[in-house]
C-alpha cells in the first residue's frame, strides 16, 4: 500500500524533483526520492497532477458556442439554495460524493484553510459546512440518525407469528359504487350479528364472516390510500377495485390499478351494478386484461366478483375472496410484541379532546399503555372498536379509536408504545426539534437533478416515472422513448401514464412511489403544484419529446446542467 516518491513520479510522467516539490509545497514529510508515500497521499498526488493537466488542456481548447435555448418550461419545484443534509462525522470522500465534488478539490480548499487531510480523513458537522459553503452548498446537520434511533423497532421473532385479518382498501372510479359497496359490506353484517347495531364511523370498520375478521378502510379512493404510504406507511394488503358493469374502465380505474401495482398490493375486481340493464360484466374483464388483470378462466390469477352493492347481490362471495386472496398472503404479526401501528385518522373532539384511529400492526394495544406518535404522546385512557363497543385491547389489524393523546397526531404517523410516560414525553419533544429542522430543507425525494448521485451510489436501479399528456398519441410515444432509455444500471420505468392535466393523485403517487412527473404539453392543476412542493416532487413539463428523452439520459448519466 506504499510507493516510494521515485515510483509515483515515474507514473506521474514527472521527474522526482518536480514531484518532491510538490510535496514539500504541501508539507508532506519526505527526505528523498526513496522516501514512501502513504497509498492515499499517492492518489490525492496523482488526482492533483492529473487535474492540472486537465484544466491545461480545456484552457487551450476553443470555446464552445453556447447551446440553443431549449424548447422546455419549467415548473420549478425544486430548491433555490443547494442545501444538503450531513452527518456530524463524513469523510472527505463520502462529502465530495455528496455534493458531486471531486475530493482532491475539497482537500485543496482545506489546504487553503491550512488543514492538511487525506481523503479518508473524517472531519466535524462544522468544517465540513464551512467547506462545502466555498462550493454553493449549504448544509444541515443530520438528525435521523437520532430519530432512527429513538424508533428502532424490536427484531421479529418468526416463532412468535401468527396470522392477523387483512386490510382492505376500496378504489374505484367515482360514482361506480365504492361507498354503496361499503355501506352494503358494514350492513348485511351488522344485521347478522347483532341486529340494530350501529356503525361508527372512526375511519376504518371490522366485519366477520366464517368467524374471520376483514377490516375495511373507510375512506375508498386511491387518494386516501396513496396519501398513507406517502408517508411511509403501509396499511392496505388487498384492494377491491370496484368497476361499475354499465360504464367499464374509465380514468380513475386506471389510476387506482397503478396505485396498487406501485404499492405491489393484490387487486380483487369487483363488477358493480350487475342488477343494470346496460350491465356487461364481459366487457369489463375484456377491458381490464389490458391492464395486467386477467381473470382465472382466461389463464389469469385476478379474482373478479359480479356484486350489485345496491340490491346486496354478491357480497358474501366477495367476502369469500378476500378472505382466500388474505389466506394466499399470509399475514402474520407478532401478537406479543411491543405494540405499534399507524394512525389512520385523527382529529380534535369538542368533548373527549384528542383522538385518533389507530390501526394495530404489531403486538396489543391496551389501556394505559405510554403511546408517542409523531410529536404526539400520551397514555391510552380509553379505546372503542368501529362498533362503537369500548374495548381494553387491541390485537393486529384491528383498528380502534384511541384516546388519551396530548395532541392530535397526523394521519400515517406511527405510534409506539414506550416504557413510560416520560419516555413518550421526551421522544415527542425530539421529534418536535428534527421535525421543525427538517421543514426548513427543500431537497427533493428524487429529482433529475440530483438522480446520478444516487445511481452511482447504488441507491436506485429504477427511475420511476409518471406520465401525463395531452392526448393519448403522444402518450405512448413518450412511454416507448423514455422506456427505451433505460440502461445497464438504471431501468425507466413508467409506473402511471393517462392524459389530463397533472393532478393531486399524480403527485402522491410520485411522493409514495420515488417517482418524478412528466408532463407533455399539459401543466398541473394549482392544488397539485401546491402539493408538490409540500411533497417534494420533481415536476417537469416539455413540449418536445426529444427534449424530455434528452433530460432523462442527461440526468441518468450525470450530465444534466444544474439549474438553480
Ligand atoms: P362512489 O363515488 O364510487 O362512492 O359511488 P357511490 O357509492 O356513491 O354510488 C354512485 C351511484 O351509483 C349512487 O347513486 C348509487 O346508488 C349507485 N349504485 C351503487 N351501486 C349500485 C348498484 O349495484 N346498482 C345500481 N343500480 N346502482 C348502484
């Protein structure tokens, strides 16, 4: 690992001397050209020489004309300042991958500052914000290691698995039955056991059937769905894609069979209004083969299901399926673990003060157990299942209305049950802290920008993409045209396409997907810019196919000019 300076000018193409000083000139300790250097000062010395080199030659290079405005417009959702989130400790290398800087350039500009460092070096939070200053970056320190930290999960123990109900989400174009259709599941099961029930409304329902539990979430629509695992949570293990017989597959159902195919849920198809006279359940299958559903008696794996949600035709049947589509899965928890889960809904109530539904995902939740969800953290005073029935416990999948927070959380926190109620006290504040620092950073969740770093770094083998256009036409063109510039390392794909405008669905499919929105010839709605920004989501618009096909390979290989 060591070369002697004699050895190192020979491969520099330099003489010995010229090469001893330039190491006298940076205060290495050598005595003569028998000397050894460590291997890294050798690399720092060869990338030095060799970057010297360089800038000679471009220096006598004729200038290039610049390039021809291009025909794109900008929606800019992404930050103005180039901030960057470091740790307390980085090394020179890992900063310069960071900030896509050579590190031989960092390391002169330490030199500047009289630090002498190798690329290996590690320095503090503090040097290395006044470093990367010299170069337009700003930086914030990092705080998720804490916060990771704090929300370390407790490893599985497969021994201790058993199964649990699964968790189903329905979606569906508007108006083709997807309320009727939970109204008519929550119904003809109240009426069977226990007549006159009543239902709450606490975000999500629990139905049985053969003695099986099936929890429903109340809120249909992909919005609701997509806005959850946005935020990392994964709550739905089936949808039930509801398509209305009379009227087939229209834009909604598209976007909500990507919305499951992006989250890998399984999709049950159940045909609506089979009891119309313009019912053709045929055409509907016909129509969703197209989209990679194909039901079994055509050599498929989709499970389809003819209901009429108005008349109560066909919901046994359906039932049936989830519960087999559930039994395939094999969900399982720990029932005996520490409890955890997600926060379906939540909000502020006149009486009882905070509340929220939670949805247990690990272990039981009980009454007076310290809770911390988001920078929310309390004790459980009381709980109700979505029959309104107060209970002391809550298994897996079973959602139920807690009380007892010291504010109200948001939907997609998770909640965890601590040791104490001081301990819950502290990580709310903690997360308080990083939370109020964190908004402060603009940094896009993937952006063109900055998609080569993170290839190279092995952090992506997918460049996820959404597609919107103007009319069908150039839709696919630009499907083929991006699809094809997949490389070697990095796969383009492209996860929602349809023509319209940009909207809300489109952006957080992009926020729970890492995906970045391209738009063709077509802008995004207000409220979609708006939540795009909230989100963090890369939007870009063209009006020439070539120009986005040109971005795309730009950025995957680095290439794309930086825009700020
Ligand atoms: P959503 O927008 O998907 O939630 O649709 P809704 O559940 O609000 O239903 C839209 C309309 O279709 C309502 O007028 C329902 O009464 C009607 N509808 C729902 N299911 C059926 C059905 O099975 N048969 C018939 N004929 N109408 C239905």
């Amino acid at each position: 690992s060591k070369v002697r300076v004699y050895e190192l000018a020979k491969k520099l193409g330099i003489s010995s001397k010229k090469l001893i000083s330039i190491l006298e000139e940076l205060d290495v300790d050598i005595r003569n050209h028998m000397s050894s250097l460590e291997d890294d000062m050798a690399q720092l010395i060869m990338d030095l020489v060799s970057e010297e080199k360089g800038s000679k030659k471009t220096k006598n290079e004729t200038p290039k004309t610049p390039e021809p405005p291009k025909n794109t417009e900008e929606v800019s959702t992404k930050p103005k300042i180039q901030k960057v989130v470091l740790p307390s400790k980085i090394s020179i290398k890992d900063l310069g991958s960071r900030i896509n800087i050579e590190p031989v350039k960092l390391i002169k500009k330490l030199m500047d500052f009289g630090l002498m460092v190798n690329i290996n070096a590690e320095i503090d939070f503090e040097s290395a914000k006044k470093l990367i200053k010299e170069f337009g970056y700003e930086a914030e320190e990092e705080r998720e290691d804490e916060l990771a930290e704090l929300e370390k999960e407790e490893e599985t123990r497969p021994e201790e698995l058993k199964p649990r109900p699964p968790v189903v989400t329905v979606m569906g174009h508007v108006d083709h039955g997807k309320t009727t259709l939970l109204d008519a599941i929550r119904e003809t099961n109240v009426a069977a056991s226990e007549a006159g029930g009543i239902t709450q409304h606490i975000g999500a329902s629990q139905v049985e059937k053969d003695g099986k539990t099936i929890v429903f979430i109340d809120t249909p629509g992909h919005e609701a769905f997509t806005a959850l695992r946005a935020r990392g949570a994964k709550v739905t293990d089936i949808v039930v894609l509801v398509v209305a017989a009379d009227d087939g597959v229209m834009p909604q159902t598209v976007e909500a069979i990507n919305h499951a195919k992006a989250a890998g849920v399984p999709i049950i198809v159940a045909i609506n209004k089979i009891d119309k006279p313009g019912a053709n359940p045929e055409r509907v299958k016909q129509q969703l083969s197209e989209y990679g559903l194909i039901p079994e008696e055509w050599g498929g794996d989709t499970i389809f299901v003819n209901v009429s949600a108005k008349n109560r035709i066909g919901i046994d049947t359906l039932l049936e399926m989830i519960l087999l589509v559930a039994e395939m899965a094999e969900l399982k928890a720990d029932y005996n673990a520490r409890a955890s889960g997600v926060i379906i809904e939540a909000k502020l109530d006149k009486g009882r003060g905070p509340v929220a539904t939670v949805l247990v995902q690990k272990g039981t939740l009980k009454v007076g157990d310290a809770i911390v969800a988001g920078p929310a953290y309390g004790k459980v005073r009381a709980m109700r299942d979505s029959r309104g029935r107060m209970v002391k416990s809550a298994t897996p999948s079973i959602p139920v209305e807690v009380m007892g927070f010291s504010e109200v959380p948001s939907a997609g926190d998770v909640i965890r049950v601590v040791s104490s109620e001081k301990e819950a006290r502290e990580i709310a504040e903690k997360y308080h802290e990083i939370h109020k620092e964190k908004e402060n950073i603009t940094t896009p969740k993937v952006s063109l920008d900055r998609i080569f770093d993170r290839i190279k770094q092995g952090e992506i083998k997918e460049l996820n993409c959404i597609i919107k256009a103007d009319v069908q036409g150039s839709l696919e063109a630009l499907k083929l045209a991006l699809e094809k510039c997949s490389t070697d390392q990095v796969q383009v794909k492209i996860i929602h396409g349809a023509v319209g405008a940009i909207n809300e669905s489109d952006i957080l499919l992009a926020s729970a997907s890492n995906a970045i929105v391209i738009g063709f010839n077509v802008r995004p709605d207000s409220n979609a810019k708006k939540l795009a920004e909230q989100e963090k989501v890369d939007i870009r618009t063209y009006r020439v196919i070539y120009d986005a096909v040109d971005d795309i390979k730009a950025a995957m290989k680095g290439m794309l000019e930086p825009e700020f």
